[in-house]
C-alpha cells in the first residue's frame, strides 16, 4: 500500500493531466469548455481513481459531458499513464461533483433567510420598546428611593409586629 503523499501527488497529475488533456487533446464536442475538473482522489493502493467534474450549462449538457467522458476514458488514462510513469495506471471513474448542486441549494436558503429578516425589519420599524428602552428600574430621585426604603422596613416591621 502506497503512503498518503504519494497518492495525494498522483491524485494532483491525474488532475492536471485530464484537465489539460480535456482542454486541448479531445476534439469531442460534448466536451467542450463547459466541463471543469475539481477534484481527484485515488485509492491507497493507486489502483482506481475518481475524478470529479461540474458542467456549466442545463442537465441535458450535464449527460451529454458524462457521456462524453465515458467514450474518451480510454485516451484520457493513456495520457495519464504516459504521464505519471507508474507501473499500474489507475482506472479512471468519473462523477459529476454535487458541489454546484449544495452551493445553490445555500444560496436559496440564504434568499429565504435575508428575505425573513427584511419582514422582521420593516415589521419592527415603527416599533417601540415594551417596557421603555432601558428594561432595568432605576429610582428617578432620591426621594423615591427613600421613600421605597421606608415602605421595605415598614413591611418588615409590621410582619414582627403581627406575630407577637
């Protein structure tokens, strides 16, 4: 079994290499400019790997890039074999990334977040505190302070005054 590093430096050439060959080498016409490489990942025995991919445009384009990845996989594994200078070059399997698919499902829940907190905005706009702005009683004098001793100690002493 091959350590981590090395299958991780694999993994970035079987990239770079699809990515250019892709690019450049296949004259396919599902595959065009459309198709992106952004991930690859090669098992610790550098026996298969799986490259990941997103395609720019509707599903229809999407199943027209996967077929046309199926039908250059042979070509494309050549060139990484020539490439890499491995004993065993690694199969390849390609999937579609569901990368696009997430960061638009966030970016929808984030519309319907910045669109409740706008409600809450305009629904607070005009309103006012419950119970004023500061929420912690304060005495407004020293008299009223004063007299709301008098009224604690005059509770307190009727309460001795009642039980004896």
């Amino acid at each position: 079994m091959a350590d981590n590093a090395r299958a991780k430096r694999l993994a970035d050439l079987i990239r770079e290499v699809v990515a250019q060959k892709l690019q450049r080498g296949i004259k396919d016409p599902r595959l065009g400019s459309h198709v992106t490489i952004t991930d690859t990942r090669v098992t610790g025995d550098l026996r298969e790997a799986t490259v990941f991919y997103t395609v720019y445009g509707d599903d229809e384009e999407r199943a027209a890039a996967a077929a046309g990845l199926e039908s250059a996989k042979g070509v494309l594994r050549s060139e990484v074999g020539r490439a890499a200078g491995v004993k065993f070059t690694p199969t390849l399997a390609f999937v579609a990334d569901a990368l696009p698919d997430n960061a638009r499902a966030i970016e929808d829940l984030l519309d319907r977040a910045r669109a409740s907190d706008e409600k809450v905005r305009e629904a607070s706009a005009g309103a006012e505190f419950a119970g004023g702005a500061d929420p912690y009683r304060k005495p407004e004098t020293d008299d009223e302070e004063a007299e709301a001793a008098e009224a604690a100690d005059g509770t307190a002493a009727d309460k001795d005054g009642d039980a004896s």
